[in-house]
C-alpha cells in the first residue's frame, strides 16, 4: 500500500528547518524590541506582529494547514479572526468614549468619579 493509497503525504525536512531558523530570527527580533528598551505603541505594535508571525508559521507548517482543505482552514483560522475584529472595534469605541466624555466635561482626559471621599481608580 502506497502513501497516495492512505492518504499520508510526506513534506521535505527542508521545509521544517526552513520554518524553524526562521521562528528562531523572529524570536530573536522579539527579544531585541525588549532588549532596547523600545516604548509605547511601537513596542507593543513589534510584540504583536512577531506574536502573529510565529503563530501563523507554526499553524500553517508544524500543524499541516498548508496542505489542508479550506473548509478545515476556515473552520480553525475564522473564530480568532473575527475575535480580533471585535477587539479592534471595542478598542476604537473606547478611545471614542473617553473623547466624547473629555469634550462633554471639558477636560482634557476623562474625570475620575470620587465615591465618599475616596477617588476611584
């Protein structure tokens, strides 16, 4: 019985220690944005394009996406696409919110509420 037979395919190595030295580069670059010291949306930006580049690398390769059928590929890749989509957009309506609240106060950051005396954080 052959491997078209059972359905089992064979990937070269090359393609697995292809996949890995490049995991390891991007791990690399993930540990210099901390090594210099890098601050703010650039830094968090960095950690989350290398995060999304090795997760991506690894579904597709270590875990055969690659060669799978789109439907088993819709199934696995949509629900965390549509997560982030939502993120995003509460992300949005909360920087909306705290403008429209700044502007209907009239300062510039959004008031804290003090509650007996004590101000909530």
């Amino acid at each position: 019985m052959s491997a078209s037979d059972t359905g089992h395919q064979e990937h070269p190595l090359s393609i697995y220690l292809w996949i890995w030295i490049l995991l390891f580069v991007l791990s690399t670059f993930s540990y210099l944005v901390d090594y210099y010291q890098l601050q703010g949306a650039l830094r968090w930006n960095l950690i989350i394009i290398f995060m999304m580049l090795k997760a991506g690398f690894i579904v597709a390769i270590f875990m055969h996406m690659t060669w799978e059928r789109i439907a088993l590929i819709s199934a696995i890749l949509v629900p965390p696409l549509c997560l982030l989509v939502l993120i995003i957009l509460m992300s949005i309506e909360g920087k909306y919110t705290k403008f429209q609240r700044a502007t209907y106060f009239g300062l510039e950051e959004a008031p804290v509420v003090e509650h007996h005396g004590k101000k909530a954080h």
